[in-house]
C-alpha cells in the first residue's frame, strides 16, 4: 500500500523536558502552512517514565520521526505522518497536531485549511525513540480521501488490495458498533438485532436485565470461559440499545474516560 504523508501504522510515546499547553479538539487533511500562532487551552499530557528531551528523540537521516494519530477514546488509527522537532514542540505548546510534509518540504497544522484538526492529549514514544503516536480527538474526517481513517484498504491472503469500505481497521467495538448500524436496514426475520431493534426499547431493557443476571451467576460459580462469554452478552445487548437511542459508542468512551482519577463514591455522590 503506498502511504500519503498522512495515512497510518503504529507505535509509542514522546515528552519533553519543557511541558507544554494546549487545545484538544479534531481531525482533517490539508496543505496549509503553519500560522505564527495558535490558540493555546489545556495542557497536554506528556507520557514518558523518565525525563527524555526531544533531542534524544531517533530521528532519521532527514530529522525526522515517524507519527501515528490514534483516537483517544476508540482507540483507531486515523492515520501516519512525520514529524520533525519543530513540529514536535508546536504540538506540544498548541495542543493540535503538527506535521512535517516531506513532499512540500514545510511544517503543516492538521486541518488547517479544512478545520478537521486533531487535537492532542498526549504523545508517547516507542521503545527505540524513532516513532511517536499522537493520542487524539478528531474534529473529522482524517483522510485526505474525505475518509474516517487512512486505513480503509486492506491486503487479502493472495496479497490483493480491497476497498473495504466503510469497515476500516478499526477495533473490535467499533466494528460491532458499524455492524449492528447496519443491521437497522435489514431484515428483522433474518437478523435477531434487527428484531430487538424493531421490537423497542422495552424489550431491550429485558434481555439486558436477563443477560446481566445470568453474567452475575457466572461471576458467582462458572467458569472464566462461561463468564467472558455472559459478559460478551451483556455487552452486545448494551451496544443495541445505544444503537437504538443513537447515542454512540463514542459517548460511552467519553463517559468513562471523564472518571479516570475520579473516586467512585465521589462520582456517585455527583450524580
């Protein structure tokens, strides 16, 4: 597959020494030019286990690391850039993701032009210091092709390239999510989501009390097979009704991420 000089891959984390601030909102494509400002909002997390500078950083023969965008909440890969020192520092002062165009040869914002931006909440370095992911929020899209994520492509076991549409290299909830999307539209006698869907939410709110109860048994005296199995239940049932309310799993994600570092009796108590 031949990579833009923003699709995806993987990897780990960054810091530096000189904390930064800054803002955390999207994602786009675009060609723009880096302005001599950016508006500068909540700190991002520097996520390294001891003091490293950018300078030790593994760049490559033209000063440059590798980045991976990943969704901080979903947990997808948006897409693959790289980044050079400067690019480094200015998403970490601004908090939006910053960029080094090989092609064009200059620094360039995510989302400049489009408003598409990535903003960051922490950056990691991998274990030989020559690749970064960017943890994200995505404003949109992330592909210049208008795409969710650069990786909408895959190669079959012949080594054939296939669209595969809409279903990218997401994670395992996420393709649940899209499934049971997909599932509104067909038909209710063939598909049981589609039959819980069409049957309303009272129904749903029965097989997610039926479903929870006989996970409780399986916590109680069953086996860890039997449990992992009566959990997947509870949580295919779950996911039908958010489908239903369309709330999405996005929501959820961000539900749960808001109570890191949160007491759960604090977290009852503010409900």
């Amino acid at each position: 597959m031949t990579k833009s000089h923003h699709t995806a891959s993987d990897a780990g984390a960054v810091t530096d020494a000189g904390a930064a601030t800054g803002a955390v909102t999207g994602a786009a494509t675009d060609t723009d030019t880096v302005p001599a400002t950016d508006t500068v909002a909540v700190p991002v997390i520097l996520a390294y286990p001891t003091l490293m500078s950018l300078a030790a950083l593994n760049y490559d023969s033209q000063g440059l690391v590798a980045v991976i965008a990943q969704d901080a909440e979903t947990g997808e890969v948006r897409m693959m850039a790289y980044a050079d020192r400067i690019a480094i520092e200015r998403t970490l002062s601004t908090g939006l993701a910053h960029f080094y165009s090989r092609s064009r040869q200059q620094l360039w914002k995510k989302g400049e032009s489009s408003g598409n931006t990535l903003g960051v909440r922490s950056v990691w370095v991998d274990c030989d210091g020559d690749t970064l992911i960017y943890m994200v929020d995505p404003a949109g899209p992330s592909c210049h092709t208008g795409a969710q994520t650069c990786f909408f492509r895959r190669l079959d076991a012949e080594g054939n390239l296939v669209e595969a549409g809409g279903d990218g290299a997401a994670p395992t909830l996420l393709r649940l999510e899209r499934t049971l999307q997909e599932r509104k539209a067909s038909d209710g006698g063939k598909s049981y989501t589609k039959s819980l869907l069409d049957a309303g939410p009272a129904t749903i709110d029965a097989k997610i009390r039926e479903e929870a109860a006989e996970l409780g048994q399986a916590l109680i005296g069953e086996s860890d097979d039997r449990v992992a199995s009566e959990a997947g239940d509870v949580i295919y049932h779950l996911l039908v009704g958010l489908v239903l309310r369309q709330v999405p799993l996005r929501d959820l994600f961000s539900e749960l991420s808001k109570r890191f570092g949160q007491s759960g009796h604090d977290e009852k108590a503010s409900r």
